[in-house]
C-alpha cells in the first residue's frame, strides 16, 4: 500500500511541474518558473523517498531528502520573495 501512496505523490509532483511549467511557457510570468522548478525538486524528493523506503530499505537516505526538500523549499521562497510582477 505504501508503494502505491508514495507513487501516487511522485506522480502528482511532477504534474503539478508540468502544468506550472506549461503555463510558464505561455504566459513568461516568473513566479509560475519558480514554483515548477520547486515542484520539480518535490518529485525529486519523492522519487528518493520511494527509493528510501521500498526500492532500498537499507540505504540511509534521509540526507539526501532533506536536502531535496530543503532546495524545493529555497526556490519557492526566493520566486515568492524577488519576483515582482
């Protein structure tokens, strides 16, 4: 069930970066790069977080997800504080 759940998160993760991007791309408002650039650091933060629990139970990991979590986290705060429309 957990491999489900976290697949699921991944998924939704780099669908939201695809629509922000997309909508990115037509419209060339700033703010739109920075949150699909966070989203995409959040499907790379899944992607170790299934990596981590199911496909390497026994490979510590967290350092590399928190790190992940930390780069989506800076984008979204610098795109949210430097961009002015």
């Amino acid at each position: 069930m957990a491999i489900i759940i976290y697949s699921l998160c991944t998924l939704t993760s780099l669908a939201c970066a695809w629509l922000l991007l997309g909508s990115y791309r037509r419209t060339r408002h700033r703010l739109l790069f920075w949150s699909g650039a966070s989203f995409i650091a959040m499907t790379v933060n899944n992607v170790f977080l299934v990596l981590d629990k199911v496909v390497f139970p026994d490979v510590y990991l967290l350092p590399m997800r928190q790190i992940s979590a930390l780069v989506a986290m800076l984008l979204l705060l610098y795109g949210l504080i430097y961009e002015k429309e």
